[in-house]
C-alpha cells in the first residue's frame, strides 16, 4: 500500500555520475528564467504554448506552489537537473501523474537548455529518475510520450532502455496544435530497468 510518506520526508537529491537532480526552489529563479530565455526558440515547438508571463516572477511563484502541492499529494516530483562538472542548471525532468492501486505508473517529461542538448545529460537525468520510481516509489511502469520528428527525444528514451509501443493520435496540444506522440514505456523487470537499479 503507497504511504504519503515516501513524499512527506525531505524532498530526494538524486545523484548521479554526471548530474544531480533536486526539487526547484525560490533562488532558482533567475538561472531558469535565463536558461529557459535563452533556449526560447529551441524549446517552443516541443512544449505547450508559452504564457504571456511564462518567464515572470508572479508565474515562477505559482508554479512553485504546484510542485510543492503535487509532491506534498503523492502525484509527482519536479527535479531541475545540475551538471556536476559546473553545477549549473542544465534542464527539467518532473515524474507526474503518479498512480497507485492497479496502475503503480508514472509519466516522465523533459525539457533541457540548447546549449546543453546533446551532451548526454538528459540520458542520465532519465535514468536516476526510473530508479527512484522503481526502488523508492515502489511504481512499476514509468511512460513516456513524444512528437514523432523530435529524433532527440526519442535518442534519449531509446538509450534510457524505453521501448516503443504504439502510437496516440492527437494527444497532446503542442504550441498550439494537437500532435500525435509516439508512447515509450519502461518496465520494473525490463532488463534494462533491472540493471539500473541499486
């Protein structure tokens, strides 16, 4: 049975070889507000379309209550990603929409800055947060999903060990527009899943 507890200790650092990953917090502002600026143009066409104040203070101020509320509720953890070698933010990685009973499932989304991409960070990234679902939070699958043409996304889930199943027709509204996704899972007994653990 999943306790409230495993999110009611202090928020994880989930620590990897080339990255770290922790919950986001007040004086992380101006080093995201900047990556996120900066990476405007190369994030766009992958994410739901930007807020008018997508970059303000008073936005930075509620998304922050949604990931406390949501972590405090069980229902997902928000991670900004650090490079070890510099500790600068280099990107995003939130496990949501968790479900327990008959499901014990997660949902991974991504976004990482332009000057990062491509540098293996996100793989990393992708992988400490699968064993966290599979030996912390007890999940037993882990989803993902993806525009067809993002060929950088798909990389990183195919080199995490994810495996595609199928494809969702119109499923998510992308800048704008309703984009079908290609569905990627892991599995606790995955093979890959398996030799990631510990």
């Amino acid at each position: 049975m999943f306790s409230l507890s495993l999110f009611r200790r202090e928020p994880p650092a989930l620590k990897g070889e080339r990255v770290t990953l922790r919950l986001p917090n007040w004086r992380d502002f101006h080093e995201w507000s900047t990556l996120r600026s900066d990476s405007r143009s190369f994030l766009e066409p992958w994410e739901p379309r930007w807020a008018p104040d997508e970059l303000e203070r008073s936005a930075w101020r509620v998304r922050l209550a949604r990931y406390q509320d949501e972590f405090i509720q069980g229902t997902a953890a928000a991670f900004f990603i650090y490079d070890n070698a510099t500790r600068k933010l280099v990107g995003g990685i939130t496990l949501g929409n968790i479900r327990y009973g008959v499901a014990q499932t997660g949902h991974i989304g991504y976004w990482i800055g332009e000057r990062y991409a491509g540098q293996g960070f996100m793989v990393d990234a992708v992988r400490l947060v699968a064993r966290h679902a599979f030996d912390t939070l007890r999940l037993h699958r882990i989803e993902a999903a993806c525009i067809p043409n993002n060929t950088r996304s798909v990389r990183v889930l195919e080199k995490a060990g994810f495996r595609r199943e199928g494809l969702l027709r119109s499923y998510l509204r992308i800048n704008g527009e309703w984009h079908d996704h290609y569905l990627y899972a892991l599995i606790a007994d995955d093979p890959h899943a398996v030799t990631m653990k510990g």
